[in-house]
C-alpha cells in the first residue's frame, strides 16, 4: 500500500527509536554474539584495573604493538603502549598527519565499584575472623551481603618483592563473604533504616575463617590461624597489609542472559564493556590519517585524581614521548596537538529500566539495543561539573557513525534534578580537547551483576572502530 504524505514527512522528519536488532541479518547476528562470547571471555581474565591492564597488553603483544620504552623512533602506521604503574594503559598507532594537526583519542576506565581492604583489616570477634574493608567508588551498600566474593591484588613487601594474590576464581578455590541479619532478627533493628543504611560502611565485614589455631593457650587463636595460612601460602605477615592492594569483587562469572540470550550479565561492565571495545577498535585501526590513542585509565570511579587518574600528568608524558619520538616536539606543541584533537570519553549510561520508569525521562533515555548512546553533557542539576560537547563535534561524530551504518541514540543520565553522574569527559576538555561521552546503556549499573545488550557491545566496537578510521 502507498504511504501517505503524512507517513512519508513523518519517516523524513521524525527521529524514530527502533532496536538495532531489528535490522540484523543472520550472519550479523552470528557475528554480534561471537563478539559477546570473546568479551564474555576478557570480563572473566580481568575483574580489576591491574588485571585489565596484564591482560590488554597479551592481547596488544600479540598483534604486534610495542612498548614505547623500547622504541626511538616512531613512524607512520607504528604501533605501541606504554604502562603507567600496572594500573592504566596508553596505546597508540601513529598516524599519516603530523600529530600537531591533532589526534583521536577513546579513553575509558578499567576500574570499578568494589570491596578494598582496610589497611589494618584482620581481626577476631566471636570466635570468626573477619576483614574490615572500606567500599570503593558508589555503590548500594546492601547489594554487596551475602553475594560470593574473590579477593584479587597484590602484596608489596619492604624487600621489594610483590605477591600477586587471586583466590576465589577458580572452582576449587574457597569465597568470601559478607553477612546479612535474617529477617526473623532484623526487625527494630535493620528493618527501620532507610534502604540506603541497610547495611552500613563499617557492617561490610568479610568472613575469612572459624578454625583456631591448636595451641589454646593463646588468645586470638582464629586470627592466627588465618595468618599462618597466609604465611605458608604467601609468605606474608599481618604488617604487610599496610601495603597491600586487595579488592574484593564477585566471584560470579560473566553469562548470556535471557531465554534468548541477548543479555551480557557481569561485574564491573562499567566500565570494562569500553575498555575491551576501544581496545579491540585500535587493533583495526591500520595506518589511520590521524594518531590513534586508546586510554584505559584508572580512578575514575572516585573522580580521575591520583598517578593514575586521567587527572595525572602521566598521559602528557606519554603525549609528550610521541611527539618526541616522532620529530615533532617543540615548546607549545603539546597545547597545539590538543587543541586541534578529538575525544570520545567511553563510558556507559544507565539504560531505561522499565521496571523503575519513575528514575527516567523516557524521551531522552538510553535504551538496551539501540546502539550506543551520545551524551553531550554529563554532571548533574544545572549540568554541574559537565563537559558539554560543542555542537559542531556533536554532528562530525553522527556523521561518522551514520557514514559507517552506527546505531545511536542520544540520552541523558536520568532526570533533571534526580539523575547526572561524571566521566572523564572533563579531564580531556580541561586539556583543550572537544569530547563527547560515548558508550552503551547498563542496567543495575554499580551492581555486583550488571547487564547490557549484545547488540550495543558490537555496536561500540563499530563506533570506536569508524572514529579512529574516519
């Protein structure tokens, strides 16, 4: 039947919101889902920001980066990292133009909310020995009893040695813990907090063991024990703690979700679900006009600060080593390069959950399987502390993606006045760089289990992929 004029001015003019599913042939699909078992796989090897980095860099060894340390000279089309503390990663694939006509840049965060140990953490009480910690980044405090947790970090001794500790990953290994009130004691007591307090900061206590040691003419004989465990197995003592990084996380492997399988349900897709997709655009990126930069930074859950925040001076080191290796460094040039530069800042956005319609304006949310999601402010109330992408880099990027057939909506992160939260964005444009937040929506985002579209994975890969190759 022939549309009516009405019909055709409204396909013309309306921007219609459809899921990207829609669109999919079968060989699409197969590839969208082949795609999510390989990030599936990345998400299980790295649950923390020094795992991503360990594991990013096997995957750039393998398609033949170099580490800049070991490079004099960089040319057109040469590819290389540099590793900041073991905890954030620059990558870098040099381009046709002079670096001072400006360069692309994704950066994204390889760290999440989580569980840290306190610096003085073991103690005995009751006859269990417990772990007192201290929560890392925002979460809801309560999600985090009684859920299954690994400890994954390291041990820095004073003779310079660092133990790596994982236990909780694999099925042979034991879990962790925190525990709940039952309902049948809760009443008067937690049952009267607001849901926020429902489990305090200093009640998320982690189970560590019940056994004492056998000489019982000794006092905290739990305590004790734990430590001799940990003496043999790592040859650590309870003053090493003081310089120790141990986070805690779930131990819940990534899955597919949904009777069909459409889902990705993880830990810590905020922001991994960008760092694995910019990673995996960069390793398309071959000899792109411009230089492509791939950032997976750290800290940005506790706002971008310290050695290996994207606030650090340490990406200017690296900026400043390729120019140098390049030829090009000269008093201003970094300023120059920033100035004529472009950035995606890859971070997701809570997708619209149906269940909880009152969080949201539908009209400007991001939604699950609509591709990614452009979000040209952040922050929060009168757009507080946002980076507000200017209008003209707004339209080059929809160009790009439409010029590459990119699924994306825009979206904003919940109500005026209710919603907002912040990105790196702000780190990139404080430099003089135009940025925009790109990445794909979440559900139960800050969660322990958090779930996005597999469509919108691919679609991110694709997103990143175009903008370094445009």
């Amino acid at each position: 039947m022939e549309k009516t004029e009405g019909e055709v001015l409204k396909e013309k003019l309306f921007n219609e919101k459809k899921s990207g599913w829609n669109d999919l042939s079968e060989e699409d699909t197969r590839q969208v889902f082949r795609f999510a078992d390989e990030y599936m796989f990345y998400l299980n090897q790295a649950k923390t920001e020094k795992e991503i980095v360990h594991f990013s860099k096997e995957i750039l060894l393998k398609n033949d980066f170099k580490d800049l340390n070991e490079v004099s000279t960089l040319n057109p089309g040469d590819k290389v990292f540099w590793v900041n503390r073991n905890r954030s990663l620059y990558i870098a694939v040099i381009g046709k133009e002079k670096m001072s006509d400006g360069v692309k840049i994704v950066a994204a965060h390889g760290d999440s909310p989580r569980i840290d140990l306190k610096q003085n953490p073991l103690y005995e009480e009751g006859e269990i020995g417990l772990l007192k910690t201290h929560y890392y980044g925002g979460i809801k405090k309560y999600q985090w009893a009684t859920v299954p947790l690994s400890m994954h970090g390291i041990v820095a001794k004073t003779n310079g040695e660092r133990v790596n500790v994982t236990i909780g990953e694999s099925e042979k290994d034991p879990v962790f813990y925190i525990t709940d009130l039952p309902p049948h004691l809760s009443r008067g007591i937690q049952d009267e907090r607001k849901l926020a307090e429902g489990i305090t900061g200093e009640e998320l206590n982690i189970v560590a063991g019940t056994i004492p040691y056998y000489d019982k003419k000794i006092s905290e004989r739990v305590k004790l024990n734990i430590l001799k465990i940990l003496n043999e197995k790592y040859g650590i003592k309870e003053v090493d703690f003081t310089s120790s990084e141990l986070e805690f996380v779930p131990s819940y492997k990534a899955r597919s979700v949904g009777f069909d399988e459409s889902l990705v349900g993880a830990y810590g897709q905020d922001d991994k679900v960008c760092c694995y997709t910019s990673l995996r655009a960069i390793l398309d990126a071959q000899n792109p006009v411009k230089t492509s930069i791939c950032v997976l930074t750290d800290k940005e859950e506790i706002g971008f600060c310290g050695v290996t925040g994207m606030e650090s001076h340490s990406f200017e080191r690296f900026m400043i080593e390729l120019l140098e290796k390049s030829g090009e460094n000269m008093p201003g040039m970094l300023e120059k390069v920033y100035s004529n530069s472009n950035a995606i800042s890859a971070d997701v956005d809570a997708g619209y959950d149906p269940t909880f319609t009152v969080a949201f304006d539908s009209i400007n949310a991001s939604r699950l399987g609509h591709g990614v999601c452009i979000c040209k402010y952040t922050g929060a109330r009168g757009k507080s502390s946002a980076s507000e992408a200017p209008a003209e880099f707004v339209a080059n990027i929809r160009r790009i993606f439409d010029d590459n057939n990119v699924a994306y909506c825009s979206s904003e992160l919940g109500k005026v006045d209710k919603g907002g939260g912040g990105t790196i964005a702000v780190t990139l444009a404080n430099r003089g760089i135009d940025t925009l937040d790109i990445g794909i929506p979440v559900l139960s985002m800050h969660s322990p289990y958090e779930l996005t579209s597999k469509f919108d994975v691919y679609d991110a890969f694709r997103a990143y992929r175009a903008f370094f190759n445009d």
